[in-house]
C-alpha cells in the first residue's frame, strides 16, 4: 500500500516500532519462556477491560497484545456512541491511562483477522487468544424492498456520521428526504431519530464528522417514524434515552395507535416487574398527554411490523414502508406476544434505517451459533460446538458482544471481562505452548503496516488539533490511508479531507 504524499510505508516487523530494544526482545522473543503471552483481538471496551483484568491477575511478567482492525483503538466508544452524548466516553480516559502507563500492555491497529493476521496463526503464537471484535453485521428484515437504495442499517447510518473509515463514504443525501422510517425500539433507533431531528448547530461543537454535519445542514427531514412490532412495554429502549428525545425543544411528538391504551394483563405484569419499564411508560403517557407541537415531528408507531419497502418506479428508490398492524395477546408460557391483526398502512419514507440488532461476523477456524450469531462458549472459553456438553478449545476465549451478543452497555463489558479472565485462571494449565520465538510480528502477513500506540499519539493529536481549530473536540480522520501517513510521520493535516 503506497501512503499518501510520498510517505514510506510502515514496515510490517513490529521491532522497527520499538527500536530493536531489550524491551522488544522482552515481548517478542522468548528469553523468558514462562512468561504468558495473550492476544486480545479488539481494542473496543470489552478488549480494553479484559487486558486491564488480566494484567491484574497474571502480575507477574504476563505480556498482552492488543490488536484491532482500524488505526484508532476504542471501537463501539469511538464508532457507535452519539456524538451528543461525550460523557458517555469519557472511559477513553481510562482505556488511554491503562495503554500509555503499563510496560506489559502494547496496542497495534491495522491488523485485520483474517487478512493481515490469521486466528491458527496467532493461536501458534500466544499461550491465549481472545476475541472481543464485537459485532460488525446487522440482522436482516427479510422483506421484499430491504436491498433498495436509501434502505441502510442503523450500524451503517452511526458509522457514517461517526466518522467510522469503512462507512464515510455512505450516500446519504437528506436534500430530498421529508420522512424517515426507523425500524426498531432500543435506544440505537433513538440516537437516529435524535440526530436527524435536532438542529445541526447543537451537533456542531461536538465530535461529528464534518461531512455529516454538512449533509444535514442541507437535511429536508420534517419526521421521523420510529417503528416496532412490539408494544410500548416491550421496547428496549431506556427512560432516559427516550425522556431526552422526547423533551428535545423544537420537536413534535405523536404516539400513533393508541398502544398506551391497549396493555394487556401481561403487558401489566411486566411492568410490575420492571422499574425500568414502568419508568419507560410513565415518559410515553406524559408525552402523549402534552400534544407537542414542531416544524419536525416524531412519530412512534408500537405494534407495527415492516411487512416490505416500497421503491419509486424510477430508479427504485425507498419511497415509503408498509407496516402490518399487530396486537397483543398471551403466550402458552403467559408472556405478551404481537399477532397480526390484518390491518395495514403504508408510511412515506424517503429513507429507512434497519435498528433490529447488530450481528456479529465468523471467521475461519472459529466454532460459531450461526443461529444465535455468538461463539459458543462457557465462562468465556470456546467451545468446540454449540453443544450442551461440547469440549473446550484450549487457549481460545471470547468475550463481549462475540461472546453474549449485542446487548447491555459499556460497562456490561466489565462483568463479561471479569468471566472470561476468571475462566482463563481457572483453565491456564490446558493453555498450549507457543513455538519457539513467537511473536505477533512472526503472526503477520506480508506487508502488514501495524500501527502501535505511538502512532495512535500522533493520529489522537492531529484530530484533537484540526477539532480545536473549528470548535469541536477532534475532527475525526475517515480514511485509513491519512491515518496510517499521520501515524508514521505525525502529519496533522485536515483529517476531514478523503
């Protein structure tokens, strides 16, 4: 890969980085062949709080490599929180402190599993592997129209204006579009519909990418309609989430259907069970009763199931979502479960964002619930099948959205770190043995360019630099190749630039 500007390239021996220090030889080589060698694959929260976890329990001479796909470490923190919620990433300070401070722990980006570098191969290298890449599919509708132009899914949509590399160059155009369907009711719909509905000013002092606070600066959008198969009670969306959207100044809010007013026994049960969801319906009913009003408006439509995307005759284009109407009624086991009632409507949408639920992604070598689209494991070791009683594969853990799929919060991932890293105590006598001299950079491909934390240094100052420039707290870098030039030679030049 040629750099941009006449830069050279990155080699791919990671001793170039450290100097062919002592310390290198330290952590690539194997003078001191007790030492436990560990690679966490992914650098997002559930990577970052299993490499502070295990530095804490193997104190003595452990080494852990930390290895993420993209340049920047951080993923979910940096690519999937809203940019209008900074305090939400402020771990990054803790994430930042753990790599710069301790001897023990060294991050490398640019390495993508199963290209730059192979799971067999990395397992041939370390006593442990473990895997916390996260989720970077989506589950699918499975309705005619979802493949249309201007039909995305909601990862695609926060990568984009995130300012994520492989999604910058998403064709969102807001210039022509009066209504947005969002599908689904957890709170990643929620920071969709808030995006698209507030002023672009109030997202301009944040850390945005510029080309998406340009696209909707020019944004027509006059509403937004939040849509989900289930009830109101069911929704997974939190209160406060839903309270800060609903309270939003400048917007209008319909709760279409009347679902506030249909709950069922079950329904009731529910929520005598849940303080949270009593909360949720508590933020809907004062919602409902105050009849705002707004030159944007959200729609929420409960018991409303996508049944196709319908596209103009010219060009195919999304032009608008037909829903099935549903209600509720219960289950053999009781719980509340939506029918169709025959009924449906059909909603103009110029856009439509798919908010079902993220989906992790298999790689080669990898035992994976294709089903339930984890890798099966107990207590965090892989197992070699989804079987009750499958045997364990040794030295091969997971954690996170990999290991429990995508649901919970940052700190969910505390608690799954603190189980895988409790099961590799629990089984470090089964853990293989590396050969002889191993070392991540004996695990890379050809021409690998691995970007340490040094090189993250440089690339975290240009963007804190080019942001304090127009009153942002960064401008992100969207493209890889400008990442890895400013990496190696520190350049700071506009990241917002392709």
């Amino acid at each position: 890969m040629a750099l941009a500007g006449g830069l050279a390239m990155l080699q791919c021996t990671l001793r170039q980085y450290n100097g062919a220090s002592r310390l290198a030889a330290r952590w690539f080589g194997t003078e001191a062949c007790d030492i436990k060698r560990i690679c966490i694959v992914g650098a997002g929260p559930a990577g970052f709080y299993t490499a502070d976890r295990l530095l804490k329990r193997f104190p003595e001479g452990s080494t852990v490599d930390l290895i993420d796909a993209l340049p920047s470490p951080f993923g979910l923190v940096r690519s999937g929180v809203a940019p209008d919620h900074p305090d939400t990433k402020n771990v990054i300070h803790q994430f930042s402190h753990l790599a710069g401070a301790s001897p023990h722990l060294r991050f490398f980006g640019n390495l993508r599993l199963g290209r730059e570098v192979q799971l067999d191969e990395l397992r041939r290298q370390y006593h442990a592997v473990v895997l916390a890449y996260g989720a970077e599919s989506d589950r699918s509708l499975g309705i005619p129209g979802e493949a249309a132009p201007g039909v995305y899914s909601a990862r695609e949509f926060v990568w984009w204006y995130n300012g994520h590399p492989s999604q910058a160059g998403l064709p969102i155009d807001l210039r022509s579009v009066q209504s947005v369907a969002v599908v689904g009711l957890g709170n990643v719909a929620l920071d969709c519909a808030r995006v698209l509905l507030q002023p672009p000013e109030r997202l301009a002092s944040t850390d945005i990418a510029e080309h998406a606070l340009r696209t909707l600066r020019r944004s027509a959008v006059t509403d937004v309609h939040v849509i989900g198969r289930r009830g109101p009670v069911q929704a997974s969306f939190t209160p406060k989430e839903l309270r800060e959207l609903l309270s939003m100044p400048g917007i209008g809010v319909q709760i279409h259907g009347g679902a506030l007013d249909t709950l069922t026994p079950a329904c009731r049960a529910e929520m005598e069970a849940s303080r949270i969801k009593r909360r949720v319906m508590e933020v809907l009913t004062k919602a409902e009763a105050a009849q705002r009003k707004g030159p944007r408006t959200l729609h929420l439509h409960f018991l409303s199931s996508p049944a196709s995307v319908e596209t103009r005759e010219e060009g195919g284009l999304a032009a608008g979502i037909k829903l099935e109407k549903q209600r509720l009624e219960a289950s053999p086991s009781g719980a509340a479960r939506s029918v169709p009632t025959g009924e449906s409507v059909l909603l103009p949408a110029d856009l439509v964002l798919k908010s079902i639920g993220y989906r992790s992604i298999p790689v080669p070598g990898l035992p994976f619930d294709a089903e339930r689209g984890v890798v099966p494991n107990r207590m965090g070791q892989v197992l070699e099948s989804a079987a009750a009683d499958a045997p364990a594969v040794p030295g091969l853990f997971v954690v996170g959205w990999l290991s429990r799929g995508p649901s919970g919060i940052i700190g969910t991932n505390l608690a799954d770190a603190e189980q895988t890293v409790e099961g590799m105590v629990r089984a470090q006598t089964d853990w293989p043995t590396p050969e002889r001299r191993a070392g991540l950079e004996r695990a890379l491909a050809p021409e690998s360019i691995a970007v340490p934390w040094a090189g993250w240094a440089r690339i975290d100052a240009a963007e804190v630099a080019a942001g304090e420039a127009v009153g942002k707290p960064r401008e992100k870098m969207t493209s890889v190749e400008r990442m890895l030039a400013c990496a190696e030679a520190g350049a700071a030049s506009a990241p917002g630039s392709p």
